[in-house]
C-alpha cells in the first residue's frame, strides 16, 4: 500500500487546487511537497503582492484624475507600503494553512524532492511512495545569456516587488505581460522607465491591433518602449547599467540606473530526475505532452479533460482543479504548471507547452 493516496509537488495555486479537489472528491492521504516558500508565486511573489503594488501606484500617479481643477497632495513612504504588502501576504497565507491543513487535513512536507522510479519519490533522506503524483512546480525566473549580464547587478520580478527605494531610472528587459506590470507600477512610482523588447511589438502573442493600442496608452505615461530590440551588450557604469544594442541594425545606447528582467520563465523542474518517472521532457525541462491517451509511458495526460484535435484549433489546458478528477483511475499524470492556464494551439494531434521547441508536428500556443 502506498503512503498517499495523491502526493502534489509544488504548493502553488495549481498545486493547492488539485489536492483540495482531491480530498473533494475522495482522497483521504494527501501530501503536498515544497522546498521554497509555502504556497507558491501568486501570493508571495506574483499576483497578489504585484496587483496590491500596482493598485497604490495608481492611486498616487492619477491623484488628479485627469482634472487641471483639482489639487490633491500625497506622498510615498516606501518602507510602509512594503510592510502592509507584507501584512497582506502573510494573513493571506496563514488563512490558506488554516484551510488547508487544519481543515481539509492535508500534510505539507518540506523539502526537495525526486523521482527515484515511477510513483517513488525521495524527499530528502525519507522514502516517500503514492499512487497519483501531479507535478506543479511551477517556474522562476529565466536570465538570458545576454553578454555582459554576469558582470552587473539587476532584478528578477522578486526583488523588484520589494525595492529599498524608488529609482530614478529603470530598463526593463522583456515586454510581455510581466514586463508591463512592471514597466507601469514603476512610472507610476516616478520612475523613468525605458522597455527593451526584441519582438517587433510588445506582448506578441496577442493581437497586433491591442499591441498596438497598449504602447499608445503606455506611451502617453512618458514610457520609453523600444521594440525590434538585439541587444549585443551590456556592462556596468560609475552611475549605472549601460545596456547596447541594435534596432534595425543601428546600435543604440541605453542607460539607467538599475535593471530589471523579466524575459520570461523557466520550469522548476530539472532536480525531479523525471526521466526515473518514465517522463520525457523538452530541452527547456518542460514536460511534453504529445498524446492525450498515451505519452510519457503512461504518466501523461488523460482521456476527456482535453481534446485531441487534428484540425488546428484551441483546446483549454488541464486546469489544477480538473487534474485529480482526470487522474483518479489513472496511474500517475505529471503537469508543469509553468503558466496560468491558457490556451495552447494543437497541430497534428500533438499537444505542447509554451515555451521551448517542441516535438515533431507539434508547435507551442502563445
């Protein structure tokens, strides 16, 4: 008899969803296994603390709200606001271990774990065994081979959620959703933001006309975007991070005081060994999904929570909450959250991740 009847590695929000739907729909020995910070990106270092930032941004830059009539005085205290995000997450957390733990009876384990055969796991020096494992591990922040880069300090999302002041000048390495966060909460603080991005728009796997529409309103605020952008090098100054590079084969010199990337996220998931698993994985550690009855030697995917399709169309992407209702009769179904739930495009019968080059007749969704 295995330990657990599910065992979740990753305390996310997908994480958290699948193994209360699991005790929802009848698991009794539900485990969840971190190594990080208890219960994920969203509310230590994503959503929450980046919409609560952004919400006081905006408060202080609209103080006006658009009106020469109208005079309202504030100012930042910086050191506050960081306390009462701070406040914020960690009643958010507690409320969440209280619901989780001590009302649903769910057992969180701390620590590192790996794949030692299928449905076996160590976890630091104890041997764990379950019948169903979901892997959602989520991402962290990815930093490009970019020359120079090694040499000068910069931020990840992280740390820019909890700066010791606000700069005077920012460039920000990567125009996606992330990116644009960052590039507005920023401003809105006073900052003089520059956006580099290599694409020819921002956020290019959307619609070229909300692109379009999105570096209008964002210029309008007085942001610097610059797309079309190879940077060739970057280096570190008497006052600053100097970042070079070409538009349309023209070298152009950018210059701020500090630096911040946000080009994207990499899979929290190449100290798993799921090769043990009898998983396989694409170069940039996400699992691949090829078949929605057969892949991965029967590790992935599950017949009627996504579609086989060889017509090129959408179909949604296994949400956490879907995953245990999929998995119960299955052995073992393993899923990087990398992202939020999205749409991914299907070609051939093929189904794929975001990120990273895909498997033959497959292509990755936006």
């Amino acid at each position: 008899m295995a330990d657990y009847d599910l065992l979740v590695i990753g305390s996310g929000a997908a994480g958290a969803t699948a193994a209360t739907t699991a005790i929802h729909q009848g698991a009794s020995r539900v485990a969840i296994v971190e190594q990080g910070i208890l219960w994920g990106t969203c509310v230590n270092t994503g959503c929450i603390p980046s919409k609560f930032l952004l919400t006081l941004a905006e408060e202080y830059y609209y103080k006006n709200h658009g009106h020469a009539g109208l005079r309202v005085e504030s100012n930042i205290n910086l050191e506050e606001i960081i306390a009462e995000k701070d406040a914020l997450i960690s009643r958010l957390k507690q409320k969440k271990t209280d619901r989780m733990v001590t009302g649903l009876g769910i057992e969180i384990i701390t620590g590192t774990a790996e794949f030692v055969a299928p449905g076996q796991l160590r976890i630091g020096s104890r041997a764990v065994t379950a019948d169903r494992i979901i892997i959602a591990t989520g991402s962290s922040p990815s930093v490009p081979p970019l020359t120079g880069l090694d040499s000068v300090p910069f931020m990840t999302n992280t740390e820019a959620l909890n700066p010791e002041r606000i700069p005077a000048s920012i460039i920000v390495i990567g125009g996606r959703a992330l990116g644009l966060e960052f590039v507005q909460l920023y401003t809105h603080l006073g900052t003089n933001v520059t956006l580099l991005q290599r694409s020819s728009r921002i956020i290019p796997e959307e619609e070229p006309e909300i692109a379009e529409l999105l570096t209008g309103y964002l210029r309008n605020e007085g942001i610097d975007i610059r797309t079309g952008v190879a940077i060739t090098g970057i280096r570190k100054t008497a006052t600053g991070i100097e970042v070079v590079g070409t538009i349309g084969g023209i070298e152009q010199v950018f210059f701020a005081e500090h630096l911040l990337l946000t080009a994207g996220r990499s899979p929290n998931t190449r100290s798993l060994h799921l090769e043990r698993a009898g998983v396989t994985t694409r170069p940039n550690g996400c699992a691949c999904r090829c078949d929605a009855e057969d892949n991965n030697a029967g590790y992935l995917g599950c017949r009627g929570c996504h579609r086989r399709t060889d017509a090129g169309d959408r179909s949604p992407v296994l949400r956490g909450d879907r995953s245990p209702q999929c998995i119960w009769g299955t052995e073992t179904f393993v899923r990087s959250f990398m992202h939020p739930p999205r749409y991914l495009h299907h070609a051939a019968g093929c189904q794929c991740g975001n990120d990273g080059a895909a498997g033959p007749g497959c292509r990755p969704g936006p």
